[in-house]
C-alpha cells in the first residue's frame, strides 16, 4: 500500500496528521485553563442533612455507586440529581447521609480493562494484517525474480 503513495502524497499526509497533533495539543492547553483544577474526590454534597458537614466522623455504608434510573428520573434523591454516583454514610450521632461522588473504582476499572481488550485485538489485528502484506510482496518479488530469470535464459 505504502509503496504506491508518491512523494508528494507522503509529504501531504504527513502535514495534515502533524497539523492534527498539534491542534491536539493547543486544544489540550486550552482545555485545561478553562476547566477548574480541582483534586477533590468527593463533591462534598449531602442529601437534607448537615449532621456531618461540621467535620464528624463518619463510617462508609455503601461504597460509591451509580445512581438507579428511578432515582435520576423521579429526583427522588438530591444527590442523584447534582452527580450520577451516591455513596451512603453513617455519622457518629447516627444519621445516615448520602454524599455524592465522581468515581466509582469498579466502573473505571471495568472501562480500563475494555480498553485494554480493545488495544490488545487492534494490535493483534494489525500484526496480522503486516505478516499477510509481507506474504504478499515476497511472493511477488519471487515471481518478479522468475520471471527475470526465465527470460535470462
């Protein structure tokens, strides 16, 4: 494929996926100045309860979790309706809370692993695609080579 590309046609593609990368990286720049930076992990967002908002210990009931479609859709719980992901927690004095937050660890590590899969076939894909190319043309060279040979003599 490679081989029927002229100079001039190299020369164009290789401009236009330099041109990409670096539109890339200015929108990567720009991006990150306009978002906000913050490190926070949780948004500190609590459910009609300040009970553990003055800075009390609390106990980790349900672990970070997505919210139901029900509890998106009816508002029934306002956390759900600030973040998609809800973790419960139990004050010292007792209460319960629910508290939003913005990562659920199993979820990203599901999307990682798919990811990986996802790489893992493509480059596989790809090795196979080279190693058929590479048949392709030595056996094409071989009958080039024939045939000069067959002339020769």
């Amino acid at each position: 494929m490679i081989e029927l590309c002229t100079k001039k046609r190299m020369l164009i593609a290789i401009t236009l996926l330099g041109g990409l990368v670096s539109l890339t990286v200015l929108v990567l720049i720009v991006e990150s100045h306009w978002t906000d930076n913050s490190n926070k992990l949780y948004i500190e967002n609590f459910e009609n309860n300040t009970a553990c908002l003055s800075g009390d210990e609390y106990e980790i009931i349900s672990e970070c979790h997505p919210c139901s479609a029900f509890e998106l859709a009816s508002k029934s719980i306002d956390v759900c309706v600030h973040a998609r992901y809800k973790e419960v927690l139990k004050c010292k004095s007792g209460e319960t809370v629910t508290r939003s937050c913005d990562r659920v660890a199993w979820l990203e590590e599901k999307a990682f692993w798919k990811f990986e899969a996802f790489v893992f076939v493509l480059a596989f894909g790809s090795c196979l695609s080279i190693y058929w190319r590479e048949n392709v043309l030595r056996q094409r060279i071989i009958r080039k080579v024939a045939r000069q040979l067959r002339a020769s003599v």
